[in-house]
C-alpha cells in the first residue's frame, strides 16, 4: 500500500513538474510589470506568474500559522479551564461522601 502512495505521489510530481516546463515554454514574452510607485524590472511572463503564484502561497501558509497558533493558545486555555473544573468537582464529589459518613 505505501508503494502505491509513492508512485501516486511520484506520477503527480511529474506531471506537475511537466505542466510547469510547458508554460515556462509558452509563456516567454518580456514583461515589466509597473506598480503605482515602483516599475519591476523586465522578465518573461511566466517568471513573474510563477514569482506571484509562489508569493501568494507563501503568504497563505504565514496568515493561516497565524490562525493556528492563535486557536492552539485558545485551546491550551479552555483545556486548563476544564482541567480545574473537573478538579473542583472531584474536591465537591469526595466533600459530600466525606459529610456524608
């Protein structure tokens, strides 16, 4: 089962690796890409689609690790929250067996 998980994986990282060669192929017009404040020098149109894409996955990773670690603080919070709840109670279930006697 692990080798068909490989070569699934491996298949893939072909063809992906395949699919980007052919638009590096087809996309080679220069391009200078011009902001409001700030013109970027001139590169082929695939270099800056591939530039933008890798940037955009980039600051997708760092926004949601952001949303990770903030929902993990969360958590450790809430679990010591029930950790001295359920304490209290165990105190409170063993008072009234105490009182009880």
């Amino acid at each position: 089962m692990r080798w068909l998980k490989i070569l699934i994986v491996f298949l893939l990282s072909a063809v992906i690796l395949m699919v980007g060669i052919m638009f590096t192929i087809h996309n080679t017009e220069k391009v200078s890409i011009d902001l409001v404040f700030l013109t970027l020098p001139e590169a082929s149109l695939s270099l800056w689609l591939i530039a933008a894409f890798v940037l955009g996955g980039i600051s997708g990773i760092l926004l949601s690790s952001v949303a990770v670690v903030s929902l993990k603080a969360r958590l450790m919070g809430s679990r010591r929250k029930v950790n001295a709840t359920n304490k209290e109670l165990d105190q409170l279930r063993t008072a009234t067996l105490k009182d009880a006697a």
